[in-house]
C-alpha cells in the first residue's frame, strides 16, 4: 500500500495542499496546508493515481462525518456504517483510526465543506466513474439509518452541484441506494430486489425494451468495474465497495430478466 505509507512518511506534504492537505496535516500531525501545489515535477506525476488515492480516501471520510451531523446528531446506524466501509476496505489498525479521525474532523462545526469539495473535484479531474462512486458512498452514510434525513438530503444535493452531478443522476442513485437499503418488509426473498426495486436500480421504466434494460446494464457495470475503477485512482481498499454495488445491479438485472423472461 504505497500511498498510505507515503501518507506516514509524510511524503505528501511536499504536493498535497488545500483543505484536504490540512485534514491529513491535522490527523497525521504533518504541516500539510501549504494550499493547492502548482508545482509540478517528476516525482510528483509518477505519484498522481497514489496522490488522487490519498485524496479520495480523505475526503470520503471527511465528508461523511459532516454528513452523518447534518441531522444533528450521529447515530449507531450511521456509526457503524462507516465502520462497515471500514472493514470492507479491511483497513489495518493505523488507517482505521485515520479514517475515524478524519470522520470526526467532518462533525466539526468548522469543517471547510465546499472547500473540500472543490480541491476534491479539481484534483479528481475528469473522472466521472470515481466522482459517482464517491457520492454513492455518501448516500449510503445517508440511508445508514433507513432514511434520508432533510438536512442530509439538501447537503447531498449542495455536494452533487459542486460536483456536477446533474439532478436526474443524483435521483436515480438516490432511489438506486435507498431501494437496496430499504425495509426489508419491501425486499424480496435472500436480499433479492422486487421488480419495483430492480427497475430504479438500473434507471429504466417497466415499459422499456428488452435492449434498453441491456444497454442501461452494461452501463452501470462498466461505471462501477473495481478494476477500471482502481486504474482511476480508487484506493484498491475500496474495491469491495464498488463489487458491492456490481453485485446489486446484476441481481437487479437477473431480477427483470427473469420476469421478462430473456
């Protein structure tokens, strides 16, 4: 894992700067808040996906923590959700208690939201698939406790903005989550989605064609492949995460398949 011993050996610091720059500074006790570096050289490009790894990783648990306050307060089944991720990323002992510190950072009445979101978007660059994983991360801090709190739903909307996230993408993946994560009364047998369920996880109407439910299946499993993913810059720790959400859409695409019958 070259990014997080680089993250200990404060090797960042020399090109990680900004908000998020600080937020490791702090947790590490590293002077990293130096603002956003210009400065570019050879070590620094041979260390861009490790770099966008450290950041993704920052901000993810960051911004969770602020979200999980938006409501004010934090409960259990949030806790535990970001312990969840935690253990999916089965973090070592040293990165666990930078994520649960980072995710205390994020409660802070202070903590530098928009800013964040910005160096993250900047820094991501043209990353579509990465941006998606992250904001789905965070509508499942949201949904941890079976809803979507109003505070949590306008700060997901304001975070999408800045990302640039149009609002039919924000929706479906609203309904994509909050349908897998719903009540379990709504669920069918073994975790299977009702067709109601499937149809929202793969943006499709009932009416749509047998080619159409194929073209919209393909596009959310090429959009959330760990692999291509982890070529982006998604810390390979987080490669659970996005077989997760590979696993859902197959089971949702099995579940149409099989009432359509092809």
């Amino acid at each position: 894992m070259n990014w997080w011993g680089k993250i200990l050996g404060g090797t960042f610091g020399m090109i990680i700067g900004g908000p998020l720059g600080a937020l490791l500074g702090v947790i590490l006790g590293h002077n990293f808040d130096k603002g956003i570096s210009t400065t570019v050289n050879y070590q620094a490009d041979l260390d861009k996906q490790e770099r966008i790894q450290t950041l993704f990783y920052t901000a993810t648990f960051s911004v969770m923590g602020h979200l999980c306050k938006a409501d004010g307060r934090v409960t259990e089944d949030e806790i535990s959700l970001a312990k969840q991720v935690m253990q999916q990323m089965e973090l070592d002992g040293q990165q666990k208690k930078a994520a649960i510190e980072l995710f205390n950072e994020g409660k802070k009445p202070s903590f530098p939201l928009d800013d964040v979101i910005k160096q993250f978007k900047q820094e991501i660059g043209f990353r579509p698939n990465l941006i998606r994983i992250f904001i789905e991360i965070q509508i499942m801090a949201a949904f941890a406790d079976g809803v979507m709190h109003r505070e949590e739903q306008r700060l997901l909307i304001r975070i999408s903005r800045l990302l640039n996230i149009s609002k039919h993408e924000f929706d479906h993946l609203c309904k994509m989550i909050g349908g897998m994560h719903g009540s379990t009364s709504e669920s069918g047998q073994h975790g299977t989605p009702t067709l109601k369920q499937a149809y929202a996880v793969l943006d499709v109407k009932e009416s749509a064609s047998v080619n159409e439910i194929k073209k919209a299946y393909r596009r959310l499993l090429n959009q959330h492949h760990p692999d291509k993913l982890v070529a982006k810059g998604l810390p390979e720790e987080m490669m659970k995460v996005a077989a997760e959400r590979t696993h859902e859409i197959r089971k949702a695409y099995e579940t149409i398949k099989k009432k359509k019958g092809f």
